[in-house]
C-alpha cells in the first residue's frame, strides 16, 4: 500500500509514495468510510481487509492494487 499522510505525520504502508499526500480524512471521505477505518487499514497488525476494501483504498489513494500469484523458488 502507499504511504498516506495522517493530519501532519506519515504512515508507512509501503515503499511506494503517493504524488498525492493524503491525510486520513481524505482517504476516509473518498472511500466512503471514516478516519478510524483508514487507520486500522494502514496500521500493522490483526486487520485482514478484504480485496474489495483494498481496491478502493488503492483507488482513493491514485493507485493501482496488484495481486500476483509467485512461483517459490526451489519448489
């Protein structure tokens, strides 16, 4: 995921950056939803969100979600 901005700090989702920066109200209010979701989405940790919760984050956000399937190596 992209790094979106909270009111006046960063959050770390990704290595990838935004040309947008975002606070979580902005996201919030183009997906929809409220701040406190968009924090939970963007924060390590038990949250599973679903692939539709995350193409409308990527899509708020001016990305693109990808999913890809990728041979281990060595099986």
């Amino acid at each position: 995921m992209p790094r979106v901005a909270k009111s006046s700090s960063r959050t770390k989702t990704s290595s990838y950056d935004v040309a947008e920066h975002l606070t979580q109200d902005a996201v919030a209010e183009r997906m929809g939803t409220t701040k406190s979701a968009i924090s939970r989405l963007e924060s390590a940790g038990k949250h599973a969100p679903s692939l539709a919760t995350l193409k409308r984050y990527a899509q708020a956000v001016g990305c693109e979600l990808q999913v890809k399937l990728v041979p281990q190596k060595g099986v």
